[in-house]
C-alpha cells in the first residue's frame, strides 16, 4: 500500500505493476537475450551475446584479501523475546 500512495504522490498514474497487476505485459528481469527465436518454435543461441567471465591469474597478486584467514571464528546468540520488549 505505501507504494501506491508513494507512487500517486509523486505524479504517477499506474500502481506497482507486479505479477498479479499486467496479465498481457511481461516485464522481464533485465537479462537480455541470448539468441533469437526461429520460425519453427525453437531457439538459436548466439555465441556472440553469452555472457563470459575472464578471470585473471592470481597466483603472483601482491593485493591482500579483505579479511584474514587467521580470523578467529565467533558465535552469536540467537535474539530472544526480551531484546523486543519494551524497555520501562
């Protein structure tokens, strides 16, 4: 509800579009394609658009991780009821 209200504040005409709202649009989840459909049903894949990762060598890097190996391990309690009360 408060994206609604969010939404009609700042001028907008259309509530949250979701899954539930929209049943002809698809929106999609900003992946792209990675090939094309064919005329037969099936699809082609274009080696072109995958994506690919290069990853560099490491073994000789002078940069350090951000933390250490030799970090103790610790243990947190888990929150109970008494952390939500209200302090009197």
């Amino acid at each position: 509800m408060q994206e609604v209200i969010r939404g009609l504040f700042r001028g907008a005409k259309r509530g949250v579009l979701t899954s539930k709202k929209g049943r002809n649009f698809y929106k999609g989840n900003r992946t792209g394609s990675m090939g094309r459909h064919t005329k037969h049903g099936g699809y082609v894949i274009d080696l072109d658009k995958v994506r690919t990762f290069v990853v560099p060598d490491m073994t000789n890097c002078e940069l350090q991780p951000y933390v250490s190996r030799r970090t103790g391990k610790f243990k947190v309690d888990p929150p109970t009821s008494n952390l939500f009360s209200k302090a009197e």
